[in-house]
C-alpha cells in the first residue's frame, strides 16, 4: 500500500517556465512533508519541507504548497531551469516519529 | 568530504552469496537509516538507528537482512544468501537528531544479483 504517490513519473518544461511536481498522501497523521531532489549517481538532497500548520512555504525558486483537506501537496518551480533537471520525491512523517514514507519520485527534464 | 560515504558504489555478486556494504555517516549524526530503492520505486525503508537504542529493525524485509551499527559511527548492511530480487541501490543517511527531518544521503551502492 503505497502511501505517498507521486502519479507522474516524468514531467518535461522549459526552461523559464513554471514546473509542478504534485504528491498525494493517504495516511492523515501525516504532518510534515519534504521534497528531495537526486541526480544521477548521487544520493538524494534535501530541497524544502513544510509542517501541517502552514499551507505554503518558499525558498526562493521553490515553493511548496499543502492542501490538508485533499491529502495533496505540491512543488512549483520557477522559473525552471536546466540545472533543476534531476528526480524529485517528495517524503512524509506523522509527528513523533522518525520514519519517514517516500514517493517512487517524478523525473523533471528542463529543456534549454 | 564530510558527507556520507558508502561503499562499495557498486557490488555484482551471484545468487547465494553474502554481501556487506558500508555507511560512514557524517561526524556527529547520531541517526542512521537505511533505504532500498528498487527500479521505478521509491525509498523503502529497512532500519533506523539512533545513538545507543535498540535500532528499529521493522523494514528489513527477510532474516536475510541485517545491520550493524557501533556507537555513532559507521555501520553495516549484511545480506546473507542474495536473491535476485534484492537488486538494488541501497541508501545510507544519517541526522542530527533534532533535524526537522532533514538526512543527508550518501550515494548509494547499486547492488546487482546474478
């Protein structure tokens, strides 16, 4: 049972334009939420996270956005650009815990 | 570096043989966790480990499974009698404790079973 799913396997944009990686939860303990972002060949790098009290976090390029009512978040890019070509998977806990469940991730090419 | 190291990167081994792979996490992580990633799949977790507790084993899929940790230092996935389907990249990550979750990945070893 896949509780973190993240329905897009691949996205394609370009360059300058808005990307939006979504990911959709079913478990509703879950309370914080983090993206990663992986290049080939290297492990996974922390991008951003939000808790369950806000419905927006930014960095940046980078926001992510969290609906508790549709168990849906999201990651908006922009504007894009090629070297944020890589796999993003987005990652949720429930509060207490120290477990954390992963998306199988979406691949972003930004195209020049 | 001061990152998280694994090694080997990449290990090729025949169906029945024991493998051990390595993690030495960065220098004052007192958590450790371990993840299998299969082809087209997300992180699967397989254990945690955190300072001196009792490490939380409850991922690890068979008894093929194991691992080892000393104190806050490296530690060791062991799996015994390879089966094709534990092909894999095996993640390390270690954290500080109070991290707000954020673990720092190592890059992994790309385990292929003949």
């Amino acid at each position: 049972d896949q509780q973190v799913k993240q329905n897009s396997p691949s996205l394609s944009v370009q360059e300058g334009r808005i990307s939006i990686l979504n990911c959709d939860y079913t478990n509703s303990m879950f309370d914080y939420f983090l993206w990663y972002k992986k290049y080939p060949a290297e492990g996974p790098t922390f991008l951003i996270s939000i808790s369950s009290i806000k419905d927006k976090n930014e960095d940046g390029r980078f926001t992510v956005f969290l609906n508790k009512s549709a168990k849906h978040l999201s990651l908006h890019i922009v504007p894009s650009q090629p070297g944020d070509s890589a796999v993003y998977f987005c990652a949720a806990s429930a509060s207490g815990t120290y477990k954390y469940i992963f998306g199988t991730g979406t691949r972003l090419k930004v195209l020049a | 570096g001061a990152g998280v190291s694994q090694s080997p990167s990449n290990k090729v081994t025949e169906k029945g043989k024991d493998v051990e792979l390595r993690c030495d996490p960065i220098s004052g992580h007192t958590a450790l966790y371990w993840y299998r990633q299969r082809l087209g799949q997300g992180l699967e977790f397989l254990i945690y480990f955190q300072g001196n507790s009792a490490p939380d084993k409850s991922g690890l899929p068979s008894d093929r499974f194991s691992a080892e940790r000393t104190g806050e230092s490296v530690s060791t996935l062991t799996i015994q009698r390879t089966q094709q389907e534990d092909s894999a990249v095996y993640l390390c990550a270690s954290s500080l404790v109070d991290s707000n979750g954020i673990q720092y990945f190592g890059a992994g070893t790309r385990l292929s079973v003949l």
